[in-house]
C-alpha cells in the first residue's frame, strides 16, 4: 500500500495554490501540465478529500483546501529546517529565519538586532518582513513566519506572547510646534488639536482611537497616512501633531522631533515577542528570542 502523501505532493500543491492554475504550476515547477494534474488527482485520491475547485478557468482551494496549505507550509519549512541543521558544522547553526516586525518597530530596533544576530550565527539566513500585528499573527498561525517582535494583542490562543518591555503614547511634535517646549500635556488638551493619524488598518491607529474615545477626546485629524515615516516627517510641514509611542523616535533623531509625555490613563502598550506555542523546537527561534529578551530593553533605555 503506498503512502497517500509524499514531499513532492506538498511542493506541488502549493505551487498550484499560489499559481491559481496547473499549467502555470507547472512552468514554476519546470515539469508537464498533466503530470503536476496527475499528482494532485492522486493526492486527493489519497487523502480521500477535494481541494480544488474550478471557478472558471481559475483553480480556488476548498474549505479543506485552506487547512492543508496551512500545514503543508509548516512541514516544508520545518524539513528545510531540519535538513539545513543536519548538514551544519558542529557548534554552528544553520537554516533560515523569517521574522515578522510592526512598522513602528522596524526602523527601531530590527537594524541592530539584525546585526547582532548576523554577528553570532552566520550560517542562518534572515528575512525580516515589516507588517501588522494582525497580519504577523497570521502569517505565524500558518507557518509562513517564525517570530514576530509587535504589540502584544494576546488574541490567538494558538500563539505564545512574551513581553520585552513597556512603552506609552505620547504626543510626538516637531521643533517649530508651538508646544515645543511643553514637558507634559493633559491628554483632554488635545480636544481639536490638529493631529497626523496613520489609517485605521493599523492597530495603533486603534490603540489611539480608543484612548480618545475613553478621554471624551475628539481631535481635529488634518491628513491620515499609510506609512509612519512620511508621517513623522509631515509633522512639521503640515503643523500638526501625532499621537505615538516614543519609540517611534528612536532611529530617527535627523528629523528633530520631540516627544511629549502625556498625561492620562491608559497610555501604556506592551512590545513583545509572538511565537507558535510549539516553536520550541526550532532553535533559530530560540536564539532570536534569547537576544531580543537580552537586547531591547537596552535599547529602548536610550529613549
């Protein structure tokens, strides 16, 4: 009796997922339309379950289908893993690392975590992605992603967050801002204050939108933006304000901005580490978690 499921039927499937299409999965693949056919009809055969369906001439994964690209990425990324360390030098590491970083992070902190990282595990190649907490936390479930360095939202039963430090919001201005010189601000001040928002796909942008809510606060948005460096460096431009973590300051002191501790309740975020419950046995994710739980709270000591 053979077995209903080999390596090359994972490759294969997710390469017909990705193309939404067998002949264009096989001109990735570098193999025949029919044999990359034959595979998946075997494949389904095997498994006794459909996932594909046609929809038009386009090819859509099924309910079931979803589930198994789910765990189809997590087995070939844990056997690149695997086989990476197998043939690795003794005493050195070797495979890959896919870390997922929130924006506001990633200018921050990912330049020197990176670098010392690199520093003292070069077999190990790094791809660091920045993207939301939402999407990290997904990309983690699926096992497209091996760690995540954001906010800790703890709403994935599925995922471990450890917590590095703690920040707050404050009110980040430019030099030429008339509050310049103000030390701390009442948060109920900014009521029609001319304010920057990121969009409200951003969960700091919710964050924010919920602290106002909770203030009785309704500021005087001027321009909202999708990225938070044209943001900061719009500040000045457009004399608004920005309602931010202080650590969006740190990798950026070119742009003269000052952050101003605000004075309210519920300003602080927790900045952590997100990981898959089970990650325990991929050693690259045990590293970089190591350092990060070493390593940021010294660099955010600077702030």
């Amino acid at each position: 009796m053979h077995d209903p499921l080999a390596i090359r039927h994972l490759r294969y499937f997710l390469a017909v997922a990705e193309a939404g299409s067998f002949s264009r999965a096989a001109d990735r693949l570098g193999i025949s339309q029919p044999s990359v056919s034959q595979q998946m009809r075997d494949l389904e055969s095997g498994l006794r379950v459909s996932l594909f369906q046609r929809r038009g001439k386009r090819i859509l994964l099924t309910p079931t289908g979803l589930i198994f690209q789910e765990h189809a990425r997590a087995i070939l990324r844990q056997l690149e893993n695997f086989l990476q360390e197998l043939n690795s030098e003794p005493g050195q590491m070797r495979g890959a690392l896919h870390v997922g970083v929130v924006p506001i992070l990633n200018v921050a902190l990912m330049p020197d975590l990176l670098g010392m990282f690199a520093a003292n595990h070069p077999g190990i190649s790094l791809t660091a992605e920045e993207i939301s907490s939402t999407e990290i936390e997904t990309a983690l479930e699926e096992g497209r992603m091996d760690v995540g360095l954001g906010f800790l939202t703890r709403h994935s039963p599925n995922l471990r967050y450890e917590r590095l430090c703690t920040d707050e919001f404050a009110l980040i201005v430019s030099e030429s801002h008339p509050w310049w010189r103000r030390r701390v601000v009442q948060f109920s001040e900014l009521h029609q204050q001319r304010l920057l928002q990121l969009f409200d796909t951003f969960v700091m942008r919710r964050m924010t939108d919920q602290i106002c809510l909770d203030h009785q606060v309704r500021p005087r948005t001027v321009a909202e933006l999708n990225a938070i460096e044209t943001l900061l460096r719009s500040l000045a431009p457009l004399e608004a304000a920005a309602i931010m973590p202080k650590i969006a300051l740190r990798g950026r002191e070119a742009l003269k901005l000052k952050a101003i501790r605000l004075q309210g309740k519920k300003l602080a975020l927790e900045i952590g580490l997100l990981r898959l419950r089970d990650s325990g046995g991929n050693s690259a994710v045990g590293e970089f978690s190591r350092l990060a739980k070493t390593e940021v709270p010294k660099l955010l000591k600077t702030l």
